[in-house]
C-alpha cells in the first residue's frame, strides 16, 4: 500500500512562529543521534544479490535556490550534492538492495530547513521515521520511498491551516505501522532582550541583556504540554524571541500568550505581590518561579531575586502569588527584566530547557515615589513673586494630567484625586509615578493670572509663578514638568531630590473698593431742611486687572437726605482717570454711569454728590451709602470682584453695612465695594442773659451811667463759630451814646448792635457790655432794657427752641433770665431764650426836714448861760 505523511519542522518567524518537531526529538536529546543510528544495520550487510527497490531523494526550495549535499550510511549516498535547476527543486533516484538507510542533509549557509516529507509505496512493507535533519528508511523490496527536503531561503511561515493536515507512519521510537498521526512538539521561549538592540522610546535607558536564544548560552524553553500553563494559552517557537520590549513572544501569532502574569507597581522599600494565574491538571505538582533583575546586571543571582511557590495539580486555573521584597538600593535607571516559569520540573533556574510548562518574560522598573507640589498664592502686589506677607489662596482647585492631557495615575495606578486648596494655598501631589506631568488650577472667581509662566521649575529662589493661561478657560496650567527620581530640586523646601515642590502658581484679583466721606457741608452745624452736604466717593482699583464702565449707585434716605438736579451739574472725576458724569435720580437714590472709564490697577478715581439735608432731622446721625453697582474687566466681561459682590441694592451682600471707610477687608467684616457716611445734626442752640453790672451813682439820677452785662450759652452739641450779632433794644428813660460805647454800632441808636465772633464751645459763653445814661424825669420810675440775638450765622430756623431776629415783641413772654424755656413750641407760656431783660429802678428826689431838741445844759434855762442842742434829720 502507498502511504504518504509529512512532518513540519523547524519553522521560524520575526512576528509569530512555531517549532514543530516529531516526538523523537526528546529522544535524541537523551541519547543522542549516534546511538540511535548505531542500532540499524548498515549497508555494508546486505548483500547486492537481493531484490532491490529504490530512493528518490528530492531537494526543493522555497523563495530561492540553493546546493545542498546529503550523507549517509551508504556510501552512494555519501557526499551526493544534487544540483539546482529550478525553483521546484531537482531529484536523483538509487536503486538500493533492501535494507536500512539514513540520509541526512546538511544544510548550506542561510538556508532553513522548513519540512521533510517521505513517500512509500501502499503494498509495500517499508517503514520510516525522521529524527531531525535525518530520515532512517527501511527499505523493502520492489518498493520506491521518495524523500523530499524542502529548504527556504530566509525564515519560513508555517500557518496553522498548513499543520492541519500532516500525519506520518513513522513513530517517536522504531518503526510502526503506517497511519499513526505525527505527534507534534511545540516548544516555548523567552523573550528578553538579549542586549542587541536600543531600548524602545519612552524607556529610561537599555535594559541589560540577558539569555534568551538557544544559541550559545541556552535561554530558558519549555516543551508545551496539555494541562500545564500560565494565563488562557501557550504558543510554541523555533526559538528565543528577544525584543528591547520583552514582547517577541507577545506578538508572535494571536492572541497574546503572555497573559498569565499580573505585575504590581515595585516600589522600592515595598513588597511586592506577583500574581501567577496557572493551569495544573497534569496530576503532578508543578513549580511558578519568578526570576526578577532588581539589581541590573542581566542575571538572576543577587539574593532576594527569586521566588518559587508549588502549584498542586487538580486546578483547572489557580492564582498563585510570589512576594518580592524590592530593594531600596535596585536600579532604577532602567528597565529590569523578570522571568517567570512554569514546570514540573524542580529547582529550575532562570535559563536553560525543561520538561514541560510555560516561560513569561516581562520588563519592569523599580518606581522611587515622587511628589510635586506646592503653592497657590494671592500675589498681592501682582509681580509675579512670592512677597513676605502674601497669603495662601484657599478654594482653587488643583489637578494633575499626563503631558498628553490625560488624567494622571499615581504609582499604584489609581487615579490621582484633584485638590482644593485652604487657607494655607498648598497642595501636593505624592506617590507619583517618575513621568511627565501638567499640574492644571481652577482659581476662585475673580482671580486671575499672575505675571510670570515662562518657566516650570527653573527659578533658584522658588518663589515665580509657574502658571500659563489657556485661551477660554477659566484654569490655567503649568508647562510640562518631567519627574525623574534623584534629578528633582533639593533647595525648594525639603532636600529630597525625588520631590518638586517648585510649581506654585500666583493669582490676581480683580478687586474694587469704595470709600465714602463727607467733603464739605454748607454750614456748621446743619439745619434740617436748609443745609447740603456734599458726599466724595472714591472708587480704588485695588487689583491687578484693569476696571472699565464702571457704576455708582448712591442710595438716598428721604427721611434723610434729599437729592436736587441743581446741586449736582455733570461733572469729571477726578484722581487717575478723568471722566465726565452725572448723576441720574430715582426713588431710592441715584446712579452715575462712568462708561469707557479704564482704571488701572492700584489707581483710583473721585466723584461727588451733593444731598440737602431733610427737614426734622434735628439731634440725628443721617448716613449715605454708596456701592459699585457694577463693572467690567479688560476684556468687558462682567467682572467678578473676589471680595465683594457688586449690585445695586442695597444691604444685599453679605455685610454690606458694618463698616465705615473699610477697603481692606476680605469681604468677612465688611464688602469694600460698599461704603457709608454719616455726619450729624447736630442741636443749635444758642441762649442769651442780660444783667445789671454797675451803676455810676449811688443813687440813680438824671446823668447817671447803668452798665449792663448780657452773656450768650452755647447750650447745643456743637462749637459755635459763625459770627452772632445781638440787638439791644433801648427803651424809653435810658439815653444811648455811642462815645460809652465803642464796640457797638450806633447806626439806629435804639436799637444798637455788637458782632460776636468768638468760638463759643458747647456748654460755653462769651459776655459783653452795653452803657447807658438814665434820661430826664425818670425819677421814681423802673426801667426796662432788652437784648436779643439779632443773628445766629445760621441759615432758617437753626435754634429750635427761639428765633434770632430785631423784633422786641415777637418772643412771647419775656422772663428775666430765663434759659431753659421753649418759647418756639410754647410761645404765649415760655420764654424765648434767645432773648432776655434786665430792670432797673430810678429813685424819686423828695427832701424833708425833721428838728428835735437834743439835749439841754440847765433845766431850768438860764438866760444867758444855758445852751440848747437840736437834732435836725
């Protein structure tokens, strides 16, 4: 009968590729290719008379031609080099006695042996068998057994769709019966690089080499068997598949079979756990060994660089963890390798062959824990440097992103949580993976960018802004920082040079104040109904942003105060920026519009607003407030003052109320966007006292002089510093003479008048006099004099309780130092006491005389001798 089987050999691959070799090749590796040809007969024994069949040896090539010789126990065979003609190959047939043969073909310089496939005849009683380059025929008589060796050129693709159908009578030992399948043998291998090629971009430098090939020093290869690997699959190779990226086995043939290693991050100083994820249903106990480089030098040799854990068999799929304690002195300059291996097969090492199992090969790094940080700040002189005194900003949100923009991970993988600054402006990234990095801050509103962010981290002093604006958004964003462990400043706050605390970020505000006071009045003290005050309100650019169109809304009490078009013509402010404006009323106040006002920062402006003073608001404290409405910034967008909320109602912020002249607060005491002034009405209230001082003569006659006081109190809560005139008003019987009275103007001689113009302090006084001389025919008569504040210096009715003036008898009843009487409200019952008299009485000239004897000398008279006294009264 003709059989035909094929076995596929020997196949190599740069992307996925197989070995494939008969079963023999175990047996060959135990005992060898000599011993086993040295048990057939040779040539030699068989005789030439017998009946003979023949071989065809075919040589074919694949992508080329070549010259291949062959060798063999028999001499013909020796040395035959079958010469190429075509791509299809060339043959030469021998007629040989029956017999056994081998035939092994030496391959030539750049060739691969790709396959070996034998051809007998179907009714014949040949066997064969292939044992690596060489085919042994048992040769039978009247038989033709065709061998064909199929080389190629460069590495040869075996797909699976090619291995489908092979099938072979030989056997792994002797010759058996014909349609036994080929048993296939897949063998796998590592794949680290072996130090022969750069590291790919993105690694820290090359990665040592280590054995990987079976060329020289022998990699590490396991024969693939059922029930015994790592993760969901093993595929096999022709060889090592070392790659700068440990992947060579990854990527040869799909899926990936390096799947059953699980990898934590290694921290060094840290434990860390390997997870093996394995298959074990051979009913042996097999071993996990985990080989990992900590200290790169390409071996696996320092203590603590392997691990082993039993795997018992029954488990259809198990995990199984190895713990590494990573050194705090490893290499972390490089990427390490680590080998894992699966076998039943005990005390294997790092390299060489085994029985069963799986090889995994990875790369890995020893991660140093990083940190970057490490301060937002409100640059409050906007110079872009941290300024002693400078406070923290509290409430900006930081964040970290990959330089690609992608959210950042710490060393474990988990993703790094964003952070919101408090009062001390400080936030910190830590348990960084070593990479490059953009820290990201979303200030608080109304905060903007401080000057500086051409640089990340190159300031010696620590103290710029690291932060460059992106166009329409509200964060802003450090450049790209690059962690690398032992290279990070040591002079920014701590000497850990695995630390960047150097990224600080600075922030502007945009920030208006106001502030609001009395300018001027039109007289002291104020009267309710007749005065104005006129208000200045200063608007302080206090940030570092440029304020335009702003708004002023003055918020008017008409218990208080009320507002005149005529008082307040179009103005120009004054201070940095001049601009006109004007102000526009309604029922609660009024609003000045300074549009295309830009004021700079750290500059402010002034404008005014004068108010009258209401009617009975006599005694009271009256108070104006005035706000910024609202404003824009540089760019006109709506601005957001981080300290105040601008608006047009009022008491509407949070302590829009509670501090006078306040533009330094925060906003926690007081809004400084909002300010107040108040001034007083106060009581006006002036009193006046008229006595007698002296007179000239004992006894008042005709000529005589009467010199009479009055003083004036200032019985009200304010000084007195308006000149005061007083009248006085001589009656009939006095004379007044302008030479007695020199400080009196004596134009209306009845009704004189003397200027005051002291300061008169609250509850003080000031005295003058007046001289008059008492008139003819006055005798026996009491007369009257009057004074009067004639004029207080105030406009209206300033004294509430009398009222100034040169008329005598429109003060109601006049009582003669009376001074604590309200003759406004009460006039046909109190006194105004503004005003005030003083009497004086003229003696009456009657002259009477009284004589009375004394005494006498003699009683009885003697004439001429007594004398007589008389008493004359």
């Amino acid at each position: 009968m003709k059989c035909e089987f094929s076995q596929q050999v020997y196949t190599l691959m740069a992307s996925r590729a197989r070995r494939i070799v008969p079963a023999l090749w175990l047996v060959i590796m135990l005992i060898g290719l000599q011993a086993l040809v040295a048990v057939l007969p040779s040539h030699a024994n068989v005789a030439y008379a017998q009946a003979t069949g023949n071989i065809t040896i075919v040589k074919s090539t694949v992508g080329g031609d070549g010259t291949f010789a062959f060798a063999s126990n028999d001499v013909d065979f020796g040395g035959l080099s079958i010469a190429t003609t075509n791509n299809t190959g060339s043959s030469a047939t021998f007629i040989k006695p029956a017999g056994v043969y081998t035939i092994t073909e030496d391959i030539a310089a750049g060739w691969t042996l790709a396959n070996i496939e034998v051809v007998g005849d179907i009714d014949g009683g040949s066997t064969w068998r292939i044992v690596d380059r060489q085919v042994v025929v048992d040769l039978d008589a009247d038989e033709a057994i065709t061998v064909t060796f199929t080389n190629a050129a460069s590495r040869y693709t075996v797909n699976t769709a090619e291995l489908s159908g092979i099938s072979s009578n030989g056997a792994p030992v002797g010759p058996i019966a014909s349609g036994v399948p080929l048993l296939i043998v897949e063998v796998d291998y590592g794949d680290l690089p072996d130090g022969s090629a750069s590291s790919p971009a993105g690694l820290p430098t090359n990665s040592p080499g280590y054995n990987t090939d079976i060329i020289g020093a022998v990699g590490a290869s396991h024969v693939i068997t059922p029930g015994l690997y790592l993760g969901s699959l093993v595929d096999g190779e022709i060889d090592g598949q070392p790659s700068i990226a440990a992947d060579g086995d990854d990527t040869a043939g799909a899926p990936d079979d390096e799947d059953g290693i699980t990898l934590p991050a290694f921290i060094t100083g840290e434990a860390a756990v390997v997870t093996a994820s394995v298959v074990n249903t051979t009913g042996l106990d097999a071993y996990v060994y985990g080989f990992i480089d900590f200290d790169g030098d390409g071996a696996f040799t320092t203590p603590g660089e392997v691990v082993s854990a039993t795997v018992l068999s029954g488990a259809s799929s198990q995990d199984v963890n190895l713990v590494f304690n990573v050194p705090v002195d490893g290499d972390k300059t490089q990427m390490l390798g680590a080998r894992f291996r699966l076998s039943t097969d005990a005390g294997l090492g790092p390299d060489g062959p085994a029985s069963d199992g799986e090889v995994e090969d990875y790369l890995l790094q020893i991660m140093q824990p990083m940190a970057l940080g490490d301060y937002v700040w409100f640059d409050a002189n906007g110079d872009g440097q941290q300024t002693p005194g400078e406070l923290g900003l509290a409430g900006a949100t930081v964040e970290l992103f990959n330089s690609d923009g992608s959210p950042a991970t710490d060393i474990n993988g988990n993703a790094v949580i964003s952070q919101t600054t408090d009062a001390t402006g400080l936030y910190l990234f830590d348990s960084l993976a070593a990479g490059e990095y953009v820290v990201r801050v979303t200030p608080p509103a109304g905060y903007d960018l401080t000057v500086g962010g051409a640089d990340v981290d190159d300031d010696p002093s620590n103290r710029d802004s690291n932060g460059v604006i992106v166009a329409g958004q509200e964060y802003v964003e450090s450049l790209p920082i690059t962690l690398m462990a032992g290279t990070e400043p040591v002079d920014d706050g701590d000497a850990d040079d695995t630390t960047n605390l150097s990224v600080d970020f600075g922030f502007v505000a945009f920030d208006l104040a106001l502030r609001k006071t009395v300018l001027s009045t039109s007289n002291v003290p104020l009267v309710p109904g007749a005065s104005t005050v006129t208000f200045q309100i200063e608007v302080f650019n206090q940030g570092y942003v440029t304020a335009q169109d702003i708004v002023v809304r003055d918020y008017i009490d008409p218990a208080m105060f009320t507002f005149n078009a005529a008082d307040n013509p179009i103005g120009t402010t004054g201070g940095a920026v001049a601009v006109g404006y004007s102000w526009t009323a309604d029922a609660t106040g009024a609003t000045a519009t300074l549009t295309g006002v830009n004021l700079p920062p750290q500059q402010s402006l002034v404008l005014e607003i004068t108010l009258q003073v209401a009617a009975n608001t006599l005694g009271q404290t009256l108070q104006n407030d005035a706000e910024i409405d609202s404003a824009t910034d540089a760019d006109g967008n709506p601005a957001i003052d981080h300290d105040s909320t601008p608006e047009a109602e009022q008491g509407n912020g949070p302590n829009d109320l509670l501090a006078d002249n306040e533009i330094a607060d925060d906003g926690d005491v007081d809004e400084d966007d909002h300010d107040i002034a108040t001034i007083s009405v106060d009581r006006f209230d002036l009193a006046l006292v008229k006595r007698v001082e002296s007179f000239s003569d004992a006894s008042l006659v005709p000529g005589s002089l009467v010199t009479f006081t009055f003083e004036v109190f200032n019985q009200g809560a304010v000084a007195v510093t308006a000149p005061i005139t007083v009248v006085d008003y001589v009656q009939s019987g006095f004379i007044f003479e302008a030479a007695n009275n020199p400080a009196w103007d004596a134009t209306d001689p009845s009704n004189p008048t003397i200027v005051i113009d002291d300061v008169i302090a609250p509850g003080g006084s000031v005295t003058r006099t007046i001289v008059l001389t008492v008139d003819v025919n006055t005798a026996g008569l009491t007369l009257a004099n009057y004074a009067e504040i004639a004029s207080d210096g105030q406009p209206g009715d300033a004294d509430p309780d009398s009222t100034p003036d040169t008329t005598p008898d429109n003060d109601g009843v006049v009582k003669d130092n009376e001074t604590a009487e309200d003759g406004q409200t009460n006039p046909s019952v109190d006194d105004e006491d503004d005003h005030d008299v003083a009497l004086v009485e003229i003696p009456v000239f009657d002259l009477a005389l009284i004589k009375t004897i004394a005494s006498v000398s003699h009683i009885p008279l003697i004439p001429g001798l007594s004398t007589v006294e008389f008493d004359i009264t």
